[in-house]
C-alpha cells in the first residue's frame, strides 16, 4: 500500500504554475524584469476544437510558458472568453539568499510591497503582486531550515 494516493503514479515535481493574466504583453514584462523570466514556449488556441472544448464560441486564449529561477515553470495565460476571476488563489514562492536585498531591488524598482522583509520561525519574507494581484510571496530560508533550503545556498 502506498503512503500517499498518487505514490504508485511516480508523482514527482511540481510541473508548473499556470496565472490567468489581464493583460498579456504587461505581465511578461513584470516577470522579465523582476525575475529574469525566459519564454521557452508561445501558442494561440482558437478554431473549432478549442471552441468545442471550451464550450464557447469564439473562444481564443494564448499562453506563454516560461522558466524562472532556473527551473520553475511559470505559464501565463490570456483568454477573450472568461472574466479573471476576482480572488487570486494562488502563491508563487521564490526563495532568495537575501530577503532584506530582494525587497529594496523590488521596492526601488516601484514594486508595491506588502511590507518589508518578516522574520518567522525559520525565515524572512514578504509578499508582493503580479500585475494582475496573484501573490508572489519572496523568502529567505535561515540556515538551519532544512528541508525547505535549496541545495547550494548559503
């Protein structure tokens, strides 16, 4: 018997993180600038099965997949035939080896912060918005935040 219900499938990493954007052209360019954002793939869905398959006609949406970070992928995505939705669900966590330096980069750059660098138990980090108010919590493990810490950084 498995531990967990998708052990016996090979669940093995986080594939990636999908964010429905307003405005296309306006978030590459906040995830270019801020976190070195690297399109690795472009695609327009329209026509007849993508209408079938959205259940609406004249549906059209583009997407841009992404990595970030090195090796977080990140896909943003526009459509003409649904309104965002109005609560943002989803948090993207970037770790940094300084939290304190990350905030004053962003917060010079006109970033909004929603505060300054918070020390918890085992870290310091705060949160700031994609263009379209997704959270993108930004941290800083401390040293002994084992498991939690990328390998390599110190």
């Amino acid at each position: 018997m498995s531990e967990f219900l998708l052990e016996s499938a090979g669940l093995c990493r986080l594939s990636h993180i999908s964010l429905e954007v307003v405005d296309l052209e306006r978030s590459l360019a906040f995830y270019r600038g801020n976190f070195g954002f690297q399109v690795v793939m472009e695609r327009a869905l329209a026509g007849e099965e993508f209408e079938t398959v959205t259940g609406t006609k004249g549906a059209e949406s583009r997407l841009v997949r992404g990595v970030v970070a090195g090796n977080a992928i990140v896909q943003l995505f526009w459509h003409n035939w649904r309104e965002p939705q109005d609560e943002k669900r989803t948090l993207m966590s970037f770790e940094v080896r300084d939290a304190a330096h990350a905030h004053g980069q962003l917060d010079a750059a006109g970033v909004p912060c929603r505060s300054g660098p918070v020390e918890f138990d085992n870290s310091y980090a705060f949160v700031i918005e994609d263009p379209d108010g997704h959270p993108i919590e930004i941290i800083e493990w401390k040293a002994d935040a084992q498991p939690y810490r990328a390998p390599g950084l110190g």
